[in-house]
C-alpha cells in the first residue's frame, strides 16, 4: 500500500469511527434516527472539514462519495449495535480515542503533504482530531471535551510530537504512524480512566 493510498484509507476510518461517536452520543439522548446521522456526519467531517480549509483546500468528502459512504456505515453500525454497545460504559471513549488517533495522524500528513511546516502541520492535526468531538458534545449540549479539565487535546498533540520526531530514527512510515496513533489512544484511556469513570 502506497502512502497516499494509506492516509486514504486511514482517513475513512477516522471518519467512520466519528460517525459512530457522533450517532451513539445521539442515540443516549434518545434522538431518532435522522437526528442520529445528522450527528454522526458532522462528528465525523468537521475536523476533517477545517483542516482542509486551513490547507486552502476542497472538502474531500464533497467529491468523494466513499466518504458518505462511511459515515452511513458507521450510523448504521451504531444503530444496529446501539444496545449491546450501550452496555459498556466504556464504549463512546473508546470509539472517541480512536477517532481522534486516527485523526490527528492523518490531519498531520496532509498537512505536510501540502507542506504546511512541522509547526503548523502538528496544530493541524490536533484541529482535525477534536473539532469533530466539540461539535458532538455541542449539539448534545455539553461542554466539549476541550474545554474541560481532561487530558485531550494534550494527548493529540503528544502523538503529533511524536510522529514528527520518529523519522530522525529511521523508522518506517507505517511504524511512525502506528506508535504515535498507539500513543494518543493509550494517553486518552489512562487520562479518562484515572480522573474519572468512563462514559
């Protein structure tokens, strides 16, 4: 697999793994279906969306249907598995943390694709990771992660640092992105696992 072939398919399951964050903080609030997908869609292509723009480019799921194609999976995969998933307090972390790992390496390669600096490149992939969280918790009518005292944004930027430190030891592109997305997950789990009860 090529590396634009790889941010490409990591980016659909960011996108699919938001949508179903979005949809199950939807379907806890007992909101029906069309409110559930509306939910998902913009938890999953808002911080894709800014990052794309701050890139001076279109949204890519404007002209990629598989990108809809996602999010639908992933609305349907929370709907269909709503109750079983809803059993596990633990489950909209989970699927959070790894939306935002998931996001904020593939935030931090476009944007170094388009060559954005190292600097401008690790704040990128942060916005792509928790724009899609704030917007869910807003309309849930929460207070965004970010703006609480939880280790989030932290835990994105310490998995950017990190994946733009590991090239200078030689490693593999593949490996780079796998530890530094291990990174941002593991450092969200322990935060919210320490602090507070799951969700």
């Amino acid at each position: 697999m090529t590396g634009p072939d790889y941010i490409y398919y990591t980016d659909l399951m960011g996108t699919m793994l938001f949508a179903i964050s979005g949809a199950m903080a939807a379907n806890r609030r007992k909101i029906d279906i069309f409110g559930a997908t509306f939910t998902g869609f913009v938890t999953a292509i808002g911080g894709g969306s800014l990052r794309d723009v701050f890139l001076n480019l279109r949204p890519i799921w404007v002209d990629d249907g598989n990108y809809l194609i996602a999010i639908l999976i992933g609305v349907f995969l929370s709907a269909v598995l709503n109750d079983k998933l809803d059993r596990f307090s633990r489950t909209l972390t989970l699927f959070d943390a790894m939306g935002i790992a998931f996001f904020t390496i593939v935030g931090l390669q476009k944007s170094i694709t388009y060559e954005s600096s190292t600097i401008a490149a690790v704040i990128l992939g942060m916005f792509s990771a928790v724009m899609g969280g704030v917007i869910r918790d807003t309309l849930m009518n929460e207070t965004p992660l970010i703006f609480r005292k939880e280790i989030y944004a932290t835990a994105c930027l310490s998995g950017a640092i990190l994946y733009v430190t590991l090239p200078y030891f030689g490693l593999s592109e593949g490996i780079n992105a796998f530890l530094s997305a291990l990174l941002i997950f593991t450092v969200r789990i322990l935060a919210v696992n320490i602090n507070s009860p799951f969700r």
